[in-house]
C-alpha cells in the first residue's frame, strides 16, 4: 500500500481488491444486512445448467442484483416470473469480481402472501416432527389397480387430463369420481368428505387427488391440517398430483407418492397397454420356447423309458424263451436223428449178424434141419427117429419127406 502526501497529510492508496473486500466485510458485519427481507418486481431471470437462479429485484428507484444458489431453489413452490411482485430473504454481500453487491437470498415467497406462507412451513414442521411425511409409513402403488378413486373438481381441466391418460395407458380400470371443490372455503370440508366416501363406499386400489396449478392461496385447501390428516387416515394409497411441477403442498408430502401435475399422477399409477402388450408378446414367446424345451426334455425321457421298458418287457423274454425252445428243438432232433441213425446202425449189424447165424443161412451152408412128419417136432436125437418113422427134411431150397431105417 502505498502512501500520498497531500496539504501535508498522507492516506493509504487501496488497491481495487483492498478496497471491495474492505466494503464486502462492512455489509457482512452488519447484522441486519445478514438477516433481510426485500421486497420488489422480479426482472431478468436466469436459471443456467448449473440450476443456480440470477435475478434482479427492482422498484421504481432502485434494482438489486440478486443470486440463489441450487439447494435453495429446490424449495421453492414456484420459479419467480418476470414482472412478479416477490419478497426475498437473504443476507447482502459484495461479488468481488463483478464489484457489486448483491443479496444473496435463501427464501422468495410471493408478495402479500408472507402470511400463508410462513404458516404452510409452520405446519409443515409439526407434521414432519409427527412423522406423517415418514417414507416408512407410505404404501406401496399397486401394479394392476382394477379400481381407481378420483377427487377433484368435475369441471376443472386436471379430471379431463386424468381421464385422457387413463383411457390411453390403461383403459381397464373402473374410475369413481368423488367430486369436490378444490378452491375456496368449501375446498377442505369437500376434499376430506370425497376422500372418506371412497374409502367407506368403494375402496378402490388406489386414489388419485389432483388439481391443475395456482398461487399458493389458490392450493390453499391441499395445505389445510384436516386435508392432510385424512389423506394419512386414508385406507387405500393416495397419489397427488397437485399443481405444476414446481409447486408443492402439504398434501404432497403426506400423499403416498407425489406427481409432478395431474397428468403425471395418472401415469404413476397404471400400467402401459402397449408396453404390457409387448411383455405379453415376450413371455409368449418364453412361454412357448420353454414349453418346446420341456416337451423335448419329456420325449428324450420317454424315449429311455420305452428302452427300459423294451428290455425288462415279458415279451422280450416270451421271445428269448421262443428261441432258446427252438434251438433245444433243433438240437434235440439233431440229437434224436443223430440217435436214429446210430441205433439204425446198430440194428443193421445186428440184422446182419442174426442173418449170418440164422436158420436159412445155416441151411445155405449144407445143413438140414429134420422132423417128425408131418409137422413133428425137430428131431434132436436118434431116439426120437424110430426105424421106419416118417421124417421130413428142410433144406436151403426146401422141404422133402424121408423115413427113418
């Protein structure tokens, strides 16, 4: 730092640097520029890729820049538009680069809404201490539901967006309208009276409670207490849809699961015909590949059971005991014939050897054999031949008569 003479006094010459951060560190040691609320029109939004918000606040004298990093954006019901009236909390400080300061803001509400607002976080609080917005106690959608269970308004745009979508995706389910109010005095008593017909009357599997978007008074009746008690009583499961996306109510938290818009709460909760049909079409085809493998994994068993069976069947012994009897057949008369023959043989021999010793071929041979005639017995002995016996005598040729001397 360097330093000046001037009339004899010298003074610090500040880099640009030295001086911001001097005028950055005053506005952060005052107090109440770290805890303000400013109020004006909102003008030249910027929202980059990185999802900060740039803006500036702006009155008939004066504009402020203003800056909101991401994770306070997330909380906001909904995005600042050019032209709207808004109030910003935050802390003021100095953007040593660009040398100016700005706010640095952390909450924006609409103006004149201050009230409703700060009351929607109070009972957002005293809900969430009591655990009504605990992921443990919502209830899981069901894949197929049969029944549907609407509650809004039957002359607002959000039940013919509904019914729209429904009759697309999922033209199946049974719809009941509980029709209600969903704006005004009557909006609470309305809602909770729809929601507590259906679950008396119809217990459908799910229901949707839906609205199109408005200002934070217009969604009043969806951050009422008794709305959101009666949604957690709520026997079926509750999807809300309530607003645009960037809005959101008590019932959002309380709600089973919460859709961005009306829309949104229609697709959440049914299935696509076209993508089901294109399931179908797959598990067909599953269905018959694996049928055909079971049906060939069947016939290869069939096939080694009629083996089995082949082998350990009657018949294949009946016809193994058919061909051993045909082959003791074959050798039994083998072995008969065989016997036969021998024996024939046999015979033979003996027939010729009776023939060789035998009368006639004795007789051949010269020999006679004598008897008593006529027709006497043979005679043996000499006595039986007594002189002057007839006798008769057999040669090989044959038979003449003699007489004894």
């Amino acid at each position: 730092m360097a330093q000046l003479a001037l009339f004899g006094l010298t003074s610090p010459v500040l880099t640009v640097s030295d001086l911001t951060r001097r005028v950055r560190e005053l506005l952060e040691t005052d107090y109440r520029l770290q805890d303000v609320w400013v109020s004006g029109e909102v003008s030249n939004v910027s929202r980059p890729a990185s999802g900060h918000l740039y803006f500036t606040l702006k009155d008939a004298q004066a504009s402020l820049r203003c800056v909101m990093w991401r994770p306070d954006t997330a909380r906001l019901l909904a995005p600042p538009r050019e032209g709207q009236a808004v109030e910003a909390h935050g802390r003021v400080s100095v953007y040593e680069t660009g040398g100016q300061y700005q706010l640095y803001a952390d909450t924006l509400r609409p103006a004149g809404e201050g009230i409703l607002y700060q009351e929607f976080l109070r009972l957002k609080a005293r809900l969430e201490a009591e655990g009504l917005f605990e992921a443990e106690r919502k209830r899981d959608l069901p894949a197929w539901p049969r029944r549907i269970g609407l509650v809004t308004s039957p002359s607002g745009a959000a039940l013919r967006d509904v019914l729209h979508v429904l009759r697309r995706r999922f033209p199946l389910a049974e719809v009941t309208l509980a029709p209600t109010p969903v704006q005004g005095e009557e909006a609470p008593a309305g809602i909770i009276a729809a929601l507590q017909a259906l679950n008396r009357h119809i217990r459908p599997d799910v229901i949707l409670l839906v609205r199109g978007g408005g200002s934070i008074e217009d969604l009043a009746a969806f951050n009422d207490e008794d709305v959101a008690r009666a949604i957690a009583a709520s026997r079926s499961p509750v999807v809300s849809g309530v607003g645009h996306e960037t809005d959101f109510t008590i019932a959002d938290f309380v709600a089973d699961r919460r859709a961005p818009t009306p829309s949104a709460a229609a697709e959440i909760i049914t299935p696509d015909t076209a993508e089901l049909s294109a399931s179908q079409r797959a598990l067909a085809a599953r269905l018959v590949g694996a049928f055909g493998q079971r049906l060939q994994t069947l016939r290869w068993g069939l096939d080694e059971r009629r083996f089995e069976l082949r082998l350990a069947s009657p018949r294949a012994q009946v016809a193994g005991a058919r061909q051993r009897l045909d082959d003791l057949r074959a050798r039994a008369e083998v072995s008969i014939t065989s016997g036969l023959r021998l024996r024939r043989s046999a015979v033979g021999g003996l027939a010729q050897t009776l023939r060789a010793v035998g009368p006639a071929a004795v007789l051949a041979r010269g020999y006679a054999v004598v008897s008593l005639a006529p027709g006497g017995p043979v005679v043996r002995s000499r006595k039986q031949a007594k002189p002057g016996a007839p006798l008769e005598v057999r040669v090989a040729d044959g038979v003449f008569p003699a007489r004894a001397e």
